[in-house]
C-alpha cells in the first residue's frame, strides 16, 4: 500500500519556502543552520554562498532530505516535507563530485533513476534521448564516464538529474571539478538549460564569480545565518556588512569617523587614507566610527588628479591578468590598496613599481558600513 501524499498549505506564497530552519550535529554544539528563512520562486536559479562551515550545504541536505531539522519548516510547492523521505521528495540533487556509475553508459546513467521508478522502457528511452540532446551529449550516449571529459561527465550528471523531471534541483559545488576555462564556458550553458527547462536550480558553492555570474539572487552565508540577499548587483555594489564586502571580490576598506555632513555627503577622516574622504550617503552623527569600502576597479590611477577623493601612493606590484592589470599601490601611511584597470589597447604601458602615482575616486564609488 502505498503512503498517503503530503498534506498542500493553502497558504502558499512561494515555491520553495524555508521557515525558522535550525540544525544542531549535538546538543549545545553550535548551529549548523540557525534560524533561516527564504522564499524561492519558482523557475529561480537561486545561489547559496558563503566560506567553508557556512552553513550552506547543511541546508542543502536538508531540503534534499538526507537531514532532518531540529526547528523550523520546509515547504516545495506548498507541500511540508516533514517526514517525507528523500525518495518521495520532488527533488533531485547533482553532487559535486557527480558521483556517476562507472560501469554504465552515459545513458544508462540518465536513465537510472526513471528505471528505479518503474518506467515503460519506451518512455525511458525516449526521455533519455531527450536529456541528452538537451545537454548537447546525444552522439556520446554510449560512451562510460571515463570516456567523457569533465564537462562532459557533468552534463550527463545534469541531465540525470533532470530526467525525473523534479520541482527543484539542488547543485552541490556543480562546477568545481572543472578547470577554469570549463567553469567559465559551462556556467553559460548550465544557465541556458536551466531558463529552457525552466525548473527551479538552488546552487550551493563557495565561489563568488560562480554564484554572481549564473543566479538570480543570492543568500551569503555566516555561521548558519543568512547575512544578505539579493541580487547579484546589490550584494556586489551594496554589501551590507564588512564581511560581505570582503567575502564578494576584492576591496578596500578604510577605517574613519564621520567629520560632517551636507547635502548627501559624508565627510569621514581616515588616517589610514590620509585625509578626509567624501562619500555619498544619508547623514550620520560627527564621530560616528565607520569603514568606507571601495572596489579596485573604482580607483583610477593617474600621475596626477583633480577627483574629489585624491590619496598619494607609490606602486610596489603589478598583475598583468590579460583583460585587466591590478597594482599594489601603498600609501604615505604605510596602507596596501589594490587598483584593478582595464586594458583597453594592445600595448598597455602601465605603471612601473616604485612609481610614484595618485590614487582616486568618485563619492558615489563609495560604500559606507559599520566599523
């Protein structure tokens, strides 16, 4: 006899809801997930982020089902998963490691879990050809994974995972057994499958570029709590912590207080600047304590300038990364700040270490954050 299907809440708002989700490994250890609530939409590519021990892939098994929380509910597509074992969960999870069967072809890897389910073999097989096409391995269905390469083992790991035709697909690290070139040319193509079949993808990963460049919205991750959400754009543009700012890509930061305000301008003196920097932002009472964060690529270099926020340092290295140069430039006072400038030309000159240089920066380049 089979079970009962899970009860649907009436009150749906979202497709994958999680609500007050909490998970301890031993009681009075520290949280793994701690409290986190989220709403995903439906047909989302949805990034969850963060450094090692986050909390994220904790989270992540507990959607898929291989955990159970101690708090806290979680809802796909209305239904409550609690007590719903990962087998009758309409999820379907690609792991990191793609973990295929070797002894299998690439098709029967697809088409492993639809024989688990008791498929007619023509329905089987016309979905496995289906997934293979879509993933562009069609004339490759015969080969074992270890007559694919690594971007090819992945796509038959995709399609498996998309053969059940799940709700949600939930991607572990999907491309850290790639090498660079691939990560980048794959991340294209994972994006497009997903817009095309149009489910639901939630990706954990570790990778910033990964995460910016194929989710919709991202949830950064510290100590089992979500710090920010949003969209790629606004965790990058407006951190909302020091962490986060640190965490997504390169900055630098300044210690200061706030001198004055006027006009949606803050003056902050830092003595790691050396001077007393403007920034656009609401206003904050004098000696207020704060940090101001700044990407390295918002700061020109010049020998000399007329900017609003103008430093004077000496360039003691430089990283020719083809697209882009970045330079260690250090200031008076002893502070390093990375500068990130394009190569626009074919013979880009660049600046010499030992060179003396002027720094600046626009006020609306600028992020205001607690110290």
């Amino acid at each position: 006899m089979s079970s009962p299907e899970p009860e649907r809440s009436a009150k749906a708002a979202s497709y994958l809801r999680i609500e007050g989700v909490g998970k301890r490994f031993a009681p009075g250890a520290a949280a793994a997930v701690d409290g986190v609530s989220l709403d995903i939409a439906a047909g989302e590519f949805f990034a969850l982020l963060g450094p090692s021990g986050c909390g994220k892939t904790t989270l992540l098994r507990l959607l898929a089902g291989f955990e159970t929380p101690d708090a806290g509910r979680i809802l796909i597509d209305g239904v409550d998963m609690a007590g719903v074992p990962p087998y009758r969960r309409p999820v379907n999870m690609m792991f990191q490691s793609y973990a295929l069967f070797p002894h299998m072809t690439a098709a029967e890897n697809v088409g492993f879990g639809l024989r688990q389910d008791g498929l007619p073999k023509a329905e089987i097989a016309a979905r496995v050809a289906a997934m293979l096409d879509l993933v562009k391995l069609g004339p490759l269905a015969r080969r074992k994974p270890h007559q694919l390469s690594g971007g090819e083992r992945q796509r038959v790991a995709l399609a498996r995972a998309l053969a059940q035709e799940p709700k949600l697909v939930l991607l572990d690290e999907p491309l850290a057994a790639l090498d660079r070139k691939l990560r980048e040319e794959t991340r294209f193509e994972l994006v497009r499958i997903q817009q095309r079949v149009g489910v639901t993808f939630l990706m954990v990963t570790h990778d910033q570029e990964e995460a910016m460049s194929m989710a919709s919205r991202i949830a950064v991750m510290s100590d089992g709590r979500i710090v920010q959400l949003g969209t790629p754009q606004q965790i990058y543009e407006e951190p909302a912590s020091r962490f986060v700012a640190d965490f997504i890509g390169a900055v630098n930061l300044f210690a200061g207080r706030v001198a004055g305000a006027a006009a949606g301008f803050l003056q902050v003196d830092s003595a790691e600047a050396g001077t007393t920097l403007v920034v656009e932002h609401a206003p904050l009472p004098a000696g207020s304590e704060v940090a101001i964060a700044v990407r390295p690529e918002k700061i020109t270099l010049a020998p000399a300038s007329t900017a609003p926020n103008r430093l004077v340092g000496r360039v003691r290295g430089a990283a020719y990364r083809g697209e882009a140069s970045t330079y260690e430039v250090e200031l008076a006072g002893g502070k390093l700040l990375r500068v990130t400038l394009p190569n626009t030309g074919r013979r880009t000159e660049g600046y010499a270490t030992g060179q003396g240089v002027m720094l600046a920066f626009a006020p609306a380049a600028a992020v205001v954050l607690p110290p």
